[in-house]
C-alpha cells in the first residue's frame, strides 16, 4: 500500500513537471504569437505549420550559444542564480489541487502532490526564496546595470509581496483554512470566491503581475535604462534558465488565480454531469475547465502587456505601497465586519 | 530521524561558522540563508509546519533580503572595514554571553507546556490552536511585540525623513 502511493505521487509529479514544461515552453510562442495578432502582424510561422516547432527551435538555438562568463570571482553564485530561479518556479506547483479525486482501478487518486495545512502560506514561502534568484545573479554578475535590474525586481517583489500576503487574509478569514485543497473545494458549483472577494481579486490579480515581473511592471528589464536587467551578462541556457522560469512561475501564477478566486476545478452544473455520466466524467471535465481557465489568465497576462505601458519606478512603488496596501487593509475591515454580523444574525 | 537531525545539525553549525568566518559580506549572508533553511528543516522534524514556513517567509524571505541588499548597496569591502577598539570588543563579547545565559536559564527553567496538548489530544502544531494560545493565553505580550514592530517601523520612517531634511 505504501509502495502504492510512492508510486502514484512520483508519476503524478512527473506529469505536472512535464505539463509545467509543456506550457512554459508553448508560451514563449504564444506570446509572440498573440504579440504579432495585436500588432497585425502573422508572427512565427517558419518553423513546423504555423510556427509549432518555434520553442523547439528556440532552445535548440540557446543551447548551441556560447556560454559566457563575465569577469567575476563568483562563479558559483553566478550559475547558482537562474537554477533558484528555475527551482523556485517550479517548486510551488506541490500543493496545488489539478483536480478533484479520481476512482482508478478501484483506487482512490488525489490529484494534488501534497495537501498540507499551510498550502497557501507554502506558496508564499517559495515566492519569498525566489529573490533570491535574481538577487544573487545580478550581484554576482559584477556589472552595475545587472545589479540595479536585480534591486529593482527584489525591492518590487518584496513591496508586492506585502499586499498579496493582505488580499489573501481575507480570502484565509472567509474559509477558514489555508489548504488550497479545501479551499478548491469550497467553490463548488458557482461558489466562486471572486463573487465574494472581487477587490481581494483585483488586488491579488495586480500584485501577480509584479511577483512574475511582467508588463507593466517590467521594470527590472528596462532596456532604456538597465540593457537587459538582472540578466544583462548572461547567455546560453542560463539565460534561458532565467527566461523559462519567468514563463514557468506566469503558469504557475495564472493557476493560483484560477485555484485561488476562480473556483479550481469547479464549474456551474458539476453535480448535473456527477448524477448523468459518473463522478469519474465530472472530475476529469473538471481538470479541463482549470486548465482552460489557466489558459485564459495566461492569454490575460499577454493581453495586458500589450495594452498597458511600462510604469515609471516612483509610480510602481507609489501603486504598491501608498494603494493597494490601504485598499487591502480596509478590505480586510470590511470583511472582518460582515463576517461577523453574518455570524450573529445566523 | 536521528540521522537526519545529524545532517540538519551539521549544516547548520557549519553554515554558522562560515557566515563568521568568510571574508566577503555577502557570503556571510548567503551562508546565514542556508543557516536560517536548516533550522526551518528542524522546525519541519517536529513537524511544526506553520512556524516552519514563517521561519522561512520571515527570516529567509523577509529579512535576509533587505540584508543583502543594504550589504549590496553599500558596496562593502575590506578597505572600509573598521577596527573596533579593544573596550567593544570585550562589551560585545559579554552582551552575547548575557544573551546566551538569559537563552539557556528560560530553556531550563521553561514548563513545556506541550505536555498539556500531548494529554488532551489536539493537535498543537495546527494554526487553528496556535491562534487561540497566542490571542487567549498570551494576549498582552502578543500585542507588546506589535507595538515594538511599530516602534521600530516609525523610527525608521523618522530617521530616514531626517535625512532628507538635512539634505
């Protein structure tokens, strides 16, 4: 029995590393496709029928590139950088439920690496460690445009960090837990925590897009002012690395959203499929509707930057600091407020 | 279990000394990161998850990185370093060891209270007692604590609003 589960969970988070991958890679040619549709332009298409060959193509290329080190005596630190970006990104896909359970060959499946208390607390802990990335390569690659990228993208992500960790207070106060899995469960049907928490949303939505250093808060690959930012002297597949993980860590921001405010696995008529086609056809449709309402955040992350300019710094750490926090803590207020007449009139 | 307590012991002691011993600031810091992981790794044989992952959102995530980063931007090294005078270094080698006796009297001296929890069964590493201990039980010295971090919050604030006045 034993045995049994080792088993199931190390085939389970080989799917889930290979579907990170899978996405992160197919992303980088949605972006540029979607860039190009914005733009009227057709976009990659030489590579395989329209373009499905590009990401195959484009780390075939990053690998044969020469690898470059910059004069610097921290080597280690230096090649240490882009892997905690790379491990980071990927670490905090554990806790977060794919699916309800599924009934194989008579067993109960879990779709979840790990349901442990502190789920969410978890998420927050790796987004926290993933500085540290950034921080220690644009430092150790001895270059001052590399290290201001790195304090700009640190000090933005700690900032932001601040009022993620508050939206998500009254998410926690709400349900009472901090186990994603119960809180995917929570939703069920059309229970959907973004109908009750939409400034929580809002707040969460803007601060992700800091966390994963995207437009309009890009402000860490500034190339007017910094080149290339925090990864101004790297190339080759560490370069890569560090590219990957920022498309990785945007599939694994849009599924905390999705997991989070937009109901996981959940969807409108779930019980109607359940009692029509079996539990077993309702989680499996379930499944496809998270990851469809993952590929809409990730196509929402692309829209956005192609429709929203860069922020000045001054303006992104006024946004953080002077109003989402503010907004965050009288959202707290007020739900703390509700939570509780609710509770005395029942 | 043992073995594992060894390994996390081991690292931590070895990452400790090498943050005193190494000569560049910013390893220092790198190797009391790792020091700070392998103490949330003894939380974790406890199986404490919460202060495991606050120990590692607030020491690791929090306060290690604004270390670093006025290490980084002060651009230290050994040109500037200053040597201290005899006299501090002996006030600072009897404030640790007033430290280090205050740390050891409470260890021994301390009820574990765990034995309470352990007799009635609940379970006390979850977030949901923890809660209830901190705001029923110890409620006043909860609330000192974040009167302190407000204190220090407004200092700062002040401090830095000086300079700029000077300026």
């Amino acid at each position: 029995m034993d045995q049994a589960i080792i088993i199931e969970k190390g085939i389970f988070i080989v799917v889930i590393f290979a579907i990170t991958m899978l996405f992160a890679m197919y992303e980088t040619l949605a972006e540029r496709k979607i860039a190009a549709w914005f733009q009227d332009r057709v976009g990659p298409n030489r590579a395989g029928k329209g373009g499905i060959l590009q990401p195959l193509a484009d780390g075939l290329k990053l690998f044969s590139k020469e690898e470059f080190f910059p004069n610097t005596e921290n080597r280690f630190l230096f090649i240490a950088g882009p892997a905690i970006s790379m491990t980071t990104a990927l670490m905090t896909s554990a806790v977060i439920p794919w699916g309800d359970k599924l009934t194989l060959f008579g067993r109960d499946v879990i779709l979840q690496a790990t349901d442990i208390n502190i789920g969410m607390l978890y998420v927050f802990g790796v987004l926290s460690v993933g500085v540290y990335g950034i921080m220690i390569g644009g430092w150790a690659s001895n270059n001052k445009f590399s290290l201001m990228g790195a304090m700009r993208a640190s000090s933005q992500m700690i900032s932001y960090e601040v009022a993620m960790g508050l939206a998500i207070i009254c998410l926690v106060m709400m349900t009472g837990t901090l186990s994603l899995g119960e809180i995917a469960a929570g939703q069920h049907g059309w229970r959907w925590n973004v109908l009750y928490q939409p400034v929580g949303f809002i707040i969460f939505l803007v601060c992700s897009f800091a966390e994963t250093n995207r437009t309009p808060f890009d402000l860490a690959e500034c190339e007017a002012e910094l080149i290339g930012g925090y990864h101004t002297e790297y190339s080759s597949m560490k370069m890569g690395f560090y590219l990957f993980a920022e498309y990785a860590s945007m599939f694994i921001s849009s599924t905390i959203l999705a997991v989070l405010y937009f109901g996981a696995y959940n969807y409108p008529g779930m019980d109607w499929v359940e009692s029509v086609a079996g539990a077993n056809i309702a989680n499996i449709i379930g499944i496809f509707v998270l990851f469809a309402k993952i590929c809409f955040f990730i196509f929402f992350y692309m829209w956005v930057r192609w429709t929203i300019p860069r922020f000045r710094y001054d303006q992104l750490m006024k946004l953080g600091w002077k109003m989402l926090i503010p907004l965050a803590i009288a959202n707290i207020i007020v739900t703390g407020i509700i939570i509780l007449l609710a509770d005395q009139n029942l | 279990m043992l073995t594992l307590f060894y390994i996390l012991s081991a690292i931590t002691l070895g990452t400790a000394f090498l943050t005193i011993l190494s000569k560049n600031p910013i390893h220092s810091a790198i190797y009391l990161v790792l020091c700070f992981f392998s103490i949330a790794g003894h939380y974790l044989m406890f199986n404490a998850q919460f202060l495991f992952i606050v120990h590692i959102i607030v020491y690791s995530g929090a306060i290690m990185i604004l270390m670093l980063f006025t290490i980084m931007l002060m651009n230290l090294n050994k040109a500037d370093e200053k040597n201290k005078p005899i006299l501090s270094r002996i006030a600072a080698v009897v404030a640790f060891c007033l430290v280090a006796l205050v740390l050891l009297a409470t260890f021994i001296k301390s009820q574990p209270v765990i034995n309470e929890y352990k007799v009635s069964g609940q379970d006390f590493q979850s977030i949901k007692v923890l809660g209830q201990v901190l705001l029923n039980n110890y409620m006043v010295p909860f609330e000192f604590a974040s009167v302190l971090l407000l204190v220090s919050m407004i200092g700062a604030v002040l401090l830095s609003k000086k300079e700029h006045i000077n300026n």
